[in-house]
C-alpha cells in the first residue's frame, strides 16, 4: 500500500468516498450514461453473464502480471481510460492521472477535453502517456493537436470516432450540470464530418502509431486494419452515447477475430474488479482500459487514490489468475470461461453489491 494512501481495502470503499466529495452534478456526470443508460447495463450484464472454468494442481506460486502494448510494458494490462472535465473530479485533471499511472506502472490515456491540456499533462509525469484527439476543429487544427502530441513525446494517437453527435444524457440534462469541458466553444459538427479519409489524411503524416477508440462491430474494425491502424479499441463510451448498444465483451471476440492477431485490441465498458479484467484478456484483450472506476478513485483521494485503486486491482487479478490455475496473462483464453446466469442486477455500480448492505 502507498505509505502515505488512505486505507482503501476494498473497491467499493472509493464509491462511497468519492459520492461524500463530490457535488450531485459532477457524481451523476461521472456515474451516469445516455437516455435510458441500457448500454451501461447491458456493459455490466455481458461481464457478469461469464463464469470461470478453473484448472487446479499446476503450481501458481508465481506469477506474471505484466502486459504490453504498442512496446509499452505495463505492470498490470490495464490502462487508465481518457475522461473528459477530468478536473471536475480533482484540480489537477490529466496532470494527476497521468503522475498515478506513472507511480504506479500503467498507461496513461490524456483526453483532449481535460485540462491542463496536451502539454501541461506529458510534462507531469514521463510514464507512457496516449493521446486521445476528440475533432473538435478544422483538419489545420486537428493537425496541429496531432504534431504537439509527437512533440510531447505521447507514445500513440487515439482518434475517438463514437462521437459524431454528442449524446442525451439526462442524469446531466435533469439537473442542468454542463461540464467545463462542455462550457467552451465544442466545434462538433467537425465530428459529425470525420471520415475513413480523414483517418487516411492523418495516417499520411503521422509519426505515432494510431488507434481508433470506439469500435463496435467485426466490419469497423476490418476496416482500420486496412487504414493502417495499429491497434483497435472497442467501446461505447461506457454507454454514453449510443442508447441500447452491445457490451463491450460481448462485442470483444467479434473484434480479435476480425483482427486476426496483426494488431492490439483495448477494451472497455463496465470493468470494475479484477475478475473482469481477466476475462476481458482471456477473451483476447490486449488492455483493458478502466473509466469509471479510475474516475471514482480520482475523486475519492487524487493521485494516492488512483495508486491505491490500482494495487487493490492488481491484487484481485493476482488473486483471480491464481485461482484459475493460471500464471500469466497469456495462458488464458476462451476455454477458460463458460456462459453463466446474471445473478444480480446490472447497474452501474452492481459490482459492488455490499454498497447495498451499507458497508
């Protein structure tokens, strides 16, 4: 444990710390997803629709934690997701999340709508840092955005393409919270008319490997195989944007197998706990990115938070590999899970069920 970190023992405990500290319009913009939120359900309901087939006697005395991506070596294969108006949830926005990844060992993802912006938070921490470009401009300006990230010295470009209309989302629109991302001048009909040209433009020039962050379907990501991405990110923005869409998980093989191993695949939507983590990797995952939970931990205790967040994290991966008879990342795979009834109800914090019990 961080020497100096409160004394977080369980995940759950960063949810009740973080809703004491925030105000209701940051706590619903942080929790809460688009219309009727059934994508954010449907995110928790296909991770917990999947059981484990644990092997026993094969000797997991140790084992290896470690991931890669993109030649980022990472101690745990988790990255820490971009979040807009970061600094809604601690002052000191991307700065302090990327100087947690950094401490701890993890990539680091800085959104292009969280301050202190591009360069203030590469200047942070010298951990491996992603950027993550929302288009927001003209293709001059989305240049510019894509030259100062090489200058920074990020070691990749996230382009994010599930945004092309910005969502209803009504836990925020009911209590008229706008974000101070939100409170500038947005530039989202540049969004609405990106393109795979766009993707190719940027591609030309480029010196950063690329990603495209939002990828839902085997076709989409066929197709930025054959753009040059160099590695893919399937998600639905944690089910705030596009109302009863797939889980992230369930959408995961579909992917690998569209990709057919040539490229890395990140996912997220819904991971809460280690156990998720490792079906995500044994379902083919390259990393798994962690939004809302990095988020709750953010909030809860700043960058010793995320820190502290993270070793509970690794522990239960730790704790899960172990169980399952498995010593490395790489030893998983599909034969490792089996579909299983959902035993409880999926919400957004449904896998913290002793939140309810008033722990």
């Amino acid at each position: 444990m961080s020497a100096d970190s409160r004394e977080f023992l369980v995940l759950h405990e960063f949810v009740k710390a973080a809703r004491e500290r925030l105000d209701p319009g940051p706590w619903d913009y942080l929790i809460g997803a688009t219309e009727t939120e059934t994508t954010l359900r449907r995110n928790r309901h296909a991770i917990d629709a999947l059981a484990f087939r644990p092997r026993v006697l094969r000797d997991v005395s140790e084992i290896d934690l470690s991931g890669s991506l993109l030649g980022m070596r990472t101690r745990i294969p988790v990255m820490l997701a971009p979040i807009g108006s970061l600094q809604d949830f601690d002052p000191g926005g991307g700065a302090t999340a990327a100087k947690a990844a950094a401490e701890f060992g993890v990539v680091h993802v800085q959104s292009s709508r969280s301050e202190p912006g591009l360069e203030g938070t590469a200047a942070a921490a010298d951990g491996p840092k992603i950027f993550q470009l929302y288009v927001r401009g003209t293709p001059d300006w989305v240049d510019d955005h894509v030259r100062r990230a090489e200058q920074a010295g990020y070691r990749s470009l996230c382009l994010t393409v599930d945004t092309d209309l910005y969502s209803r989302r009504e836990r925020d629109l009911a209590k008229r919270h706008v974000t101070t991302a939100r409170k500038q001048p947005q530039g989202d009909e540049h969004q609405a008319r990106f393109s795979w040209r766009d993707v190719d433009r940027i591609r030309g020039f480029c010196g950063l490997p690329m990603m495209l962050k939002g990828i839902a379907t085997a076709e989409d990501a066929a197709l930025a195989l054959e753009h040059g991405m160099d590695a893919v990110w399937v998600s639905n923005h944690g089910g705030r944007q596009l109302d009863h869409g797939r889980g992230s998980i369930e959408v995961l093989p579909e992917v690998v197998r569209a990709v057919e191993g040539r490229i890395p695949v990140i996912v997220d939507g819904g991971f809460m706990r280690g156990t998720d983590v490792v079906k995500a990797m044994a379902l083919g995952a390259s990393a798994v990115a962690i939004g809302r939970l990095f988020g709750l931990a953010i909030a809860a205790d700043g960058q010793r938070g995320v820190v502290r967040m993270l070793e509970i994290l690794e522990h239960e991966i730790r704790t899960c590999l172990g169980l399952l008879g498995v010593t490395s990342m790489a030893a998983l795979g599909p034969d490792s899970l089996h579909p299983a009834p959902v035993v409880t109800d999926p919400r957004v914090l449904s896998a913290f069920p002793l939140l309810d019990e008033g722990y």
